[in-house]
C-alpha cells in the first residue's frame, strides 16, 4: 500500500529540511506514520489478513528505531515532531 506522489511530497514539504529532502530522519518518521495509519485502516477492515499484518509490526518496529535516533540526537526535534504527528513518544 505505497504512497500516493502527491501525498508523499505534501508529508516531505511539512516535514523536512526542504523540499526535496527526504532522508532527513523527520521526514521519514512522518512518511513511516502515514503509511502506518493506513495500514491500520485496513488490517482492521481485513482481520485475517496476517501478512499486511506482519508488514505493519515491521514498519511500527522500523519507526521506533528512528524516534529513538532522534531522541538521542535531537531531542527539540523529536518532542516538536510527536506533537504535529500526533503520536506516543
């Protein structure tokens, strides 16, 4: 379940360095996120399906290893970026 484009370049405007930066850990914390939220959406309309349910343990263990990056080297950062994400530090 990729990204649409437009939407991955909306997440990577708002929150990375620039507009084309991408690899900033903030951005991919916020596009980890997104693609989060959405497989949430359908594992819980598609309950027995177990390998998109793997794919999003992955992805949430993937996106804690970044926050915990960040909480180390950036800890202004991480705070200001849990708070516009709207997710548990």
């Amino acid at each position: 379940m990729p990204l649409s484009g437009e939407k991955k370049k909306e997440i990577i405007e708002k929150f990375g360095k620039d507009a084309k930066d991408s690899g900033s850990t903030e951005a991919q914390i916020a596009l980890l996120t997104q693609r989060i939220r959405d497989l949430t959406e359908h594992v819980k309309v598609h309950k027995k399906d177990n390998h998109s349910r793997h794919g999003l343990v992955k992805l949430v263990s993937q996106r804690k290893k970044l926050m915990k990056y960040l909480i180390k080297t950036n800890p202004e950062s991480y705070t200001k970026l849990i708070k516009d994400l709207g997710i548990r530090g």
